[in-house]
C-alpha cells in the first residue's frame, strides 16, 4: 500500500486533474483506493462527488479539515477516521465502490490557528509534537491496513496541512507542464523539502501534463529530461515517466460536471483511458523498485 502525493509549488500544472484520473484508473484496474483532498479549492472532491456532495460533507463536517481537527483531541482513536470517508466516489457509473474520499473544505485554512490553540494544552512543544506523530502515525496505519493506494491532491504550496500528509506519505508524484515556469515550480518544491529536511519521502518522479507537441519549449523539454544524463535543471528534476499527459480538449472534457459516463474509457475515451493505464503501471512498477 502507498501513500501518494500529487505536489508541485507552480499552479495550474494539472495536479488535481491527474490526481482523479489516476485514482479513478486505479479503481477501475480493481485497487482500493483513497483520495484525500488536501486544498481549500476542493475541486478533487467536486470532480469526485459533485458540487452538492461537496456541500453535504461540508454540512455534516465530514472533511479533511475535520479528521486533522479531531486529530488535536486527546482522545482521538482509530475508530474515529472512518466517518469522515465517503465512498462510492466519482462520477463514472454509479461510483465506484472501491474508490473512497475524504473531502476538503475552505475551512482547512483555519487549520494553523487550530494546532495553535491546542499546542497551548501542552506543557512543552516537544511533547505536543510527540502526541501529533502519535496520531499521524495511527492515521498512516489506518490507510495501510485499508487501501492499495491513497492519493492525496495538494494545494501548490507546503500548507500545514499538507506538511502533516507528508509526514506519513510514501512518495510524491510532481506533475509538471514543460515549460521554464513550471519546471521552476519542481524545484522550488525539491528545494523547500530538502531544507526542511523532508527527506523520507520519495520522488517518485516528473508528470509530464498538458503537453504540446506543437510547442518547441514541450518538445525540448521532454526530450533533455529524458536524457540518460539530463543537463541542468533537468537533473534536478525527478526521473520523468515515460507516460507524458498531453493538453487534450477531451481529459478537460472529462471534469464537466452533470455527465456520467458508463464507464472509465468512455469518461476519458479509449487513447487517454490507456495511457492512465501505462501511466498507473509506471507508478506501480517505480514503487516496487522503492520498497
Ligand atoms: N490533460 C489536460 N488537457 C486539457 N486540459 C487540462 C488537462 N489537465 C488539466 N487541464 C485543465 O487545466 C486546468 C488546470 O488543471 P488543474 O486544476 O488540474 O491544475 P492544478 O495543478 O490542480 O491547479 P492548482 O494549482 O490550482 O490546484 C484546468 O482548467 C483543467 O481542466
Ligand atoms: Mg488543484
């Protein structure tokens, strides 16, 4: 089982897009997956529940900012993260019964003055930050024992929220655009995790997305990436995937809301439904090579 991020510091570089096409791929492909919406924009979880899902999870306070919220509770336990998982996620048939959310809510930007408030419960900060990877910890051996994958959407920033996924992740996936900008945007994020010693986690590699063939830059980008020996920035940047996403009317197609598809080749049509398949068996094989 493993636990992926899906991070860049540069917007707009189709993190969220891919996030759900690799999760909905995955839940076709039979895995039990989960995705957690990590970003105040909750557009994973409309793309996977819909604008009224998202609604009703926000009413009921079933939301990613609620389990971190409950996490601060010094009774938290085990049994208590279930219920902020829906299932039955996606808009492809009747959802699919092994893909599972947890939804994120604009409120989650409250999170920094909330693990404020409970850190003043604690005598000392190193025994708060005890507690806390007592509970992450926990967290993590939940989503162990329950899913193949988990898949967390970020926001393009290392917000507390996604700092506290990231302590228990086992590699992150950098969807990137290839271009100057958004390769600027990898390496800001390599940069930031390495200073903050964020070293556990692996680069599991570089997403090619919204690619142009017509582009000379997308060209020449994936090309000096893909160099046994890249010359700079290109080596800075984690080992790209073969599978290169391109920037096709038909995937964007796909977030529309009220259509539902029959199925995951018919949501993203037959050529894209099977590169998210190669793509899917690149993330697999890359993970085993890690173990
Ligand atoms: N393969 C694609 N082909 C065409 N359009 C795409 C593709 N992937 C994403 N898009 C579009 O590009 C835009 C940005 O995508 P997305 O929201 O997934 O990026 P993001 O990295 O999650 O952004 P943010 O940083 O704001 O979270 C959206 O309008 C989306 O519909
Ligand atoms: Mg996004």
């Amino acid at each position: 089982m493993s636990i992926l991020l899906m991070l860049n510091l540069k917007g707009g570089v189709a993190k969220t897009t891919n996030a759900v096409a690799i999760s909905e791929c995955l839940a076709y492909m039979g895995h039990k997956v989960l995705v957690i919406d990590a970003d105040h924009q909750c557009l994973a979880s409309e793309l996977l529940l819909g604008e009224d899902g998202v609604l009703r999870s926000e009413r009921r306070k079933q939301t990613f900012h609620d389990l971190l919220a409950a996490m601060l509770d010094d009774e938290f336990e085990e049994q208590r993260i279930p219920p902020f998982i829906i299932e039955n996620a996606s808009n492809i048939g009747e959802g699919y019964a092994n893909l599972h959310v947890i939804p994120c809510s604009i409120r989650i930007d409250d999170f920094q003055s909330n693990m404020a408030r409970a850190r003043r419960g604690y005598n000392t900060i190193d025994e708060y930050h005890k507690e806390l990877r007592r509970k992450r910890a926990m967290l993590q051996r939940y989503l162990q024992t329950a899913y193949d994958y988990v898949i967390v959407d970020c926001p393009p920033s290392l917000a507390l929220q996604v700092r506290q996924v990231l302590g228990i992740g086992d590699a992150f996936i950098v969807p990137c655009i290839p271009d100057r900008l958004s390769i600027r945007g990898s390496a800001w994020l390599l940069e930031r995790l390495r200073r903050g010693n964020v070293t556990r986690i692996r680069a599991l590699g570089t997403l090619w997305s919204l690619y142009r063939q017509q582009a000379k830059i997308h060209r020449f980008c994936v090309e000096e990436a893909g160099k046994e020996n890249p010359p700079a920035p290109f080596d800075e940047l984690p080992r790209p995937f073969k599978t290169v996403i391109p920037n096709a009317s038909r995937i964007a197609e796909a977030t529309e809301p009220g259509i539902n598809p029959s199925s995951f080749v018919a949501k993203y049509s037959a050529p894209f439904a099977h590169l998210y398949q190669d793509l899917c068996g690149e993330i697999a094989s890359r993970l085993r090579k890690d173990a």
